[in-house]
C-alpha cells in the first residue's frame, strides 16, 4: 500500500510540469515556426477568422510532438529535482528503494506515453498535415484584399482600373473616383467618373459595391456597320447615382482538392511510406536499367563502331580511308558524329537527372518512416537523462533544471538537424542519420543514471574545489 503511494506521489510530481512545459514549448514553437515564419502570407489577404484558427489549431497539432521530448526531459528533472531538493528521494533510498525502482512507474508512464506518440504520428499527424498544407497552400494563393489609395490608379482588380482622388477621416466618403472598365476586352471602352461615392461588399464578399455620385459614364458603341468609316459611337450618362458591381471571385479564399498533397512522405503512415519505398526503389531499378541501356545503344555500340573503323584505318592508312571521301562527305560524316554524341550525353544527363529526382524522393520517404519512430524513443533516452540530472542536481522549479533541460534539448535538437541535413545530402543513410543523436544520448544517459544510483555529486562545484585543492597541496609539497 505504502509502494502505491509512492508511486503515485513520483506519478503526480511528474504530470503537471510535463503538461505545462509542453504547452509552453508548443506555443513558443508555435510563435517561431508558424507565425513568424509564414506572417506576411496573412497580412492584408481579408482572411476569415475561421481560416484562420483553423490554420493555427492544425499547426498547434501538428507540432505537439517534436516537443513532447523537451517536456519529458524537463519535466523528468523538475520532479526528481523536487523530490530530491524535499529529501523524499533521500527518504525513498533509506527505506530499501534503489533510483530504478522510484523511477519504474514514471518509466510506465513514459513507454505508454511513447507508445500514444508513434500512433499520434502514424494515424492522427498525416491527416492533420494535409489539412494545414492544403490550406496553408490556398492561403498563400490568395490575392490581397482591395486597398486602394488616394491619388494611385488600383489594377488589382482584373478588368477593372481604379482611383480614389481623396478619403475622408473615416475612410466612408471618397472623392473624385475615377473607373474604368476593361471586361469587355476591347479597350478602354467605358470610363466612369464620379465627384463622390461609397465602397462597400455584399455580404458574402462576393462583389465590391461602388456608389457613386453626381457623375458621367461614358461608353464607345461599335455601330457593327462594315461600310462605315466611324465605326464607333459615343454613349453618355449623366447620373445622381450609379451602382457599380464588381466581381470579387479571385479575392475569395479558393480550396484545393486535397487529393493533390496526399503523395507527400509527411501525409502518410509508415505502412503507406513502406509501400511507397518499395516502388521507389522498383522504379529507381528500372531508371538504372534504362541508363545502362541507353548508355549501351547510344554510347558504348557507337564507340565500338568506331574501333572497328579505327582499325580499318591503322590498315589502310589515315589518308587512304579519309582520302576516298569527297569534303561533302567528310562533314557530312562530322556532323553525324556530333548529332550521335549529342545525343547520346542528352539521354544520359537526363536520365541521371531523373534517377536524381528518385533518390531524393526515396530519402525523404525513409527519413520520415524513421522520425515518426525515432522520437518515441527519445521520450525514452531522455527520461533516463532528466531523472538522473534532478536527482542529481537536486533543485526543483524554474531556475536550474529549465536551463540544463535547454542545453540538453538544443544539443540534441542541434544534432538532429545536422545529421538530417547530412542525410537529405545523401552524405549519410537515412537510418545513420535518424538514429545517431539517440546513439549519441544513449551512453550520456547510463552514465548519468548509474551517477545518480549511486548519489554522485557531478554538479557540487564544492567538490572540484576539494580536488583542485589538494592538486595544488600535492605540488606545493612536491
């Protein structure tokens, strides 16, 4: 009963700085990754808030789990660093328990979190992924909403150019509006001026809603008539009040078909990425294949054609050979030569190209394959960092353990970038490059938990002190 309790004490120790440090890191990745970096593709574009949190909740969701291990790592050396700071881990270890034994149900806890990790990254995060790419994708598509300013003609309207001779203090009123009007593809065939007016929408922002006051339209009207010198006629409109409907479609928020983005590797589970490397490489096969072929048929063949003649010439003598051909028939045999070459170094650069293309593909593919379980593992190797550190380091709250738990995550997340970008390089295999930060971690962390079991003092400064002193005794009395 007594072990229970104590389980659910390092349990409950855990859970809270574990969930407030991943909404912390989830927003701060948030700001960064989201909308700092995609901002100016929002401003100015008249988005609805609906788009709008829709994007930011899909983003949210999407990057829950590249910080789950910093909430671990965190949140591990925040609770043995509190339990440790409070004596409760003294008193555990003096009643009998060793560090692993305190450790086993947050360990639990962590496999099964682990475990919630790979299916959210396999079933729920490719979903998610389509739906921000998409439409993220149609935001970007989107034209800016109409701003038009006093005293500049305003084309991003199509068909349509505009001017705005001045605005009122509340922006309702403006004064000497100037349009004209290209839709019907003939020129500047309708002008339309205007001593004041109004812009507003219709409700479903459809169309742009131009009153206007106290003005002239005028209009040039082809008679149709082929025997006519004067062709065209001029229509005028003297008016109180015109309204100007102008449609709005290429300012509305468009949606792509998602079916488009679903050949993306971030789209797909691993058993969709296993399939979808087993073609690659099918097809990687048959572009080597048709290399070697068309290396055979247009190169290699070519140039034993060419050693046969070769020899013929060593037989016969150079001038021999060449003397029988007439100068049409010397660049004429020279311009074949070039075309055939040509030829042939355009076929192989192309399929090089292409086999390029493949490789790249299939190293994308295999990264993700490996990231969506490779990070479920590091929720592992870093709760075997962060425990040990807190009991360790034995300070709990925000000072010590947040700073250490950063140094930590920033080398291991410096590394994976690294050895990511060595990977996409093609410097590294895929699976090498993945993995290698955790093989990294992996003896960091047994050596801190072994430090810990046995109530080391790597992080009590007074301790280096005592061995630098009795260093310089050693010399003195030497």
């Amino acid at each position: 009963m007594l072990l229970k309790r104590l389980h659910s004490l390092t349990i409950k120790t855990f859970l809270p700085p574990f969930i407030i440090t991943l909404f912390v890191s989830v927003f701060l990745f948030f700001l960064v990754e989201i909308v700092i970096t995609y901002l100016d593709d929002f401003i100015g574009k008249g988005l609805k808030t609906t788009d709008l949190l829709k994007l930011f909740a899909y983003a949210w969701i999407a990057i829950i789990p590249q910080c789950i291990p910093l909430a671990v790592l965190l949140a591990s050396i925040m609770s043995f660093g509190n339990l440790a700071e409070n004596y409760e881990l003294a008193a555990m270890k003096s009643s009998g328990l060793s560090l692993l034994r305190i450790m086993k149900p947050m360990l639990v806890v962590i496999l099964m979190l682990a475990g919630l990790t790979f299916l959210f990254n396999n079933f729920i995060l490719p979903v998610v992924h389509l739906k921000f790419t998409s439409l993220l994708y149609d935001i970007r598509q989107k034209k800016p909403t109409v701003n038009i300013r006093e005293g500049i003609f305003y084309n991003g309207i199509e068909n349509y150019s505009l001017r705005v001779g001045k605005k009122s203090e509340n922006k309702d009123t403006l004064k000497d509006i100037y349009i004209y009007d290209h839709s019907a593809h003939l020129g500047n065939v309708i002008q339309m001026y205007a001593k004041t007016g109004k812009i507003t929408t219709t409700a479903d922002t459809s169309e742009l809603v131009i009153i206007l006051r106290d003005g002239n339209r005028y209009e040039e009207v082809d008679n149709g008539s082929s025997f006519s010198t004067v062709k065209k006629s001029l229509s005028q409109l003297n008016y109180k009040q015109l309204q100007v409907n102008i449609p709005l479609q290429d300012f509305k928020l468009k949606r792509t078909n998602e079916e488009l983005f679903k050949g993306n590797e971030e789209m797909l589970n691993v058993w969709q990425l296993d399939s979808v490397v087993d073609s690659t490489k099918r097809v990687l096969q048959r572009r080597l294949e048709n290399l070697t072929s068309q290396s055979i048929n247009n190169f290699y063949s070519r140039t034993e054609t060419f050693l046969k003649a070769k020899r013929n010439i060593a037989t016969v003598g150079v001038e021999a050979f060449y003397g029988s051909l007439t100068p049409d028939q010397f660049k004429q045999a020279t311009t074949n030569a070039l075309n055939i070459a040509r030829s042939a170094a355009g076929n192989i650069e192309a399929l090089e190209l292409n086999i390029d293309g493949e490789k790249d593909s299939l190293i994308r593919f295999l990264m993700e394959w490996h990231k969506k379980i490779v990070i479920c593992f590091a929720c592992i190797v870093l709760f075997f960092v962060g425990a040990p550190l807190g009991a360790i380091i034995r300070k709990g709250g925000l000072g010590m353990p947040v700073i250490v738990s950063v140094v930590f995550f920033l080398a291991y997340y410096i590394l994976t970038e690294m050895y990511m970008q060595l990977a996409l390089e093609g410097a590294l295999p895929p699976f090498i490059a993945l993995w290698m930060p955790l093989i990294i971690f992996l003896p960091i962390s047994i050596f801190l938990t072994v430090k810990a079991a046995k109530d080391s003092v790597i992080f009590d400064l007074s301790t280096y002190y005592r061995w630098i002193g009795k260093i310089f005794k050693a010399k003195e009395i030497v």
